[in-house]
C-alpha cells in the first residue's frame, strides 16, 4: 500500500517542470500524475483527460462552488486552473503515490494542503532570457502571452523559498537526476 504521499513540481512556465515530471514518472513506478482541471482551451497537441481536464469557465466556477477542488487560482485573466479532489481519492485508491506538476501558487497550495505528506519542489532556470527563448521555441504562444508569463514568471521567482527543495535547470539531464534522488529518497525507495 502506498503511503498517500504527494510529490509537487512547480515552477514558472518554461523552465522545464513537464519534462522532469514525465521523467520522475517514467523512473518512478509508484507515481501517477495528478491531471488538472483548467478552464483554457486545449492547445493543438493536448488531450483531454491525460493533460488537463478542459472544462467550460462555467463549470470550473460551479466545481468551485460546490468544493470540488483541493486548491484551484486564478492564474491568468478569467482562466482558473486547479486540483480536483476526486483526482487525487483516485489515485490513492489505486495504491499510487500523487505527482502534481502545477503553477507555483498551485504548488505553495498544496504544500499547504499536504503538509509533511507533500514534498515541493521549485525548479528555476538560471537567467530570464533562456525562458523567454524556451517559451517562444513552444511556438504555442502570442508575443502578449510570452510578455504575460515573463512578467509573471519574474514574480513567481520570489516565492523560490516556499518551497522544499530548488533546482536549477541549466542542464536537463542533471536536473531530472537530481529531482528523481529528491523524489526516491521522500518516498523511501
């Protein structure tokens, strides 16, 4: 049986945070990723119920009014991401331990929520210029949308100190290393 422990990946967009959770899944077979809801549109690549759940702002806002979520924010203009708790009562049903890869209010959230069952971990990349370059080889983004998550991952870099654990992602291979003897060592493996 699994120890319902929650492992949480955060960081601002770009900086590698998906990558390292699909590797620490890859390498860790008593993980399964935490799906979140969100009220965005699905990007071209995405699928529903394996990325996010893509779900109506109005029904985003009914799931908030009902309790639904174990934390949920605002992150952009009128676009809401969250936790669903039926997702993570799923997840410890079938023995697994939880991998969120969240928003870094998302992340100091759950933290919250957690406490000493949840290990967060911040992932930075040493210089702002290198997410900008990140962010538009995505190709995914509208120069606003780029200026939008710079200005914010500017502001996310101060919270660095909420978390348990950072790492810097300057070189991937290492910073996958690093995040996987973080991950085993918390759940004991």
């Amino acid at each position: 049986m699994a120890s319902k422990k929650a492992v949480i990946i955060s960081a601002p967009s770009g900086s590698g945070k998906t990558t390292i959770v699909n590797y620490l899944l890859k390498n860790i077979p008593e993980l399964k990723f935490s799906i979140s809801a969100t009220s965005r549109p699905s990007r071209s690549y995405e699928i529903q119920k394996k990325d996010y759940y893509f779900i109506s702002k109005e029904d985003f806002l009914n799931k908030i009014q009902n309790k639904e979520f174990i934390e949920w924010e605002e992150v952009y203009d009128g676009v809401y991401y969250g936790t669903l708790k039926s997702e993570i009562e799923y997840i410890w049903s079938i023995n697994k331990n939880v991998i969120f890869d969240v928003d870094v209010r998302g992340g100091i959230n759950l933290k919250k929520y957690f406490g000493d069952s949840g290990l967060s971990i911040f992932i930075i990349v040493d210089d702002i210029s290198e997410l900008e370059r990140r962010l538009r080889n995505r190709s995914t983004e509208s120069e606003d949308s780029i200026q939008s998550r710079l200005a914010k991952a500017k502001h996310e870099m101060k919270f660095k100190d909420d978390f348990d654990n950072i790492v810097v992602n300057d070189d991937l291979s290492k910073a996958c290393k690093m995040v996987l003897t973080l991950v085993k060592s918390f759940l004991n493996i």
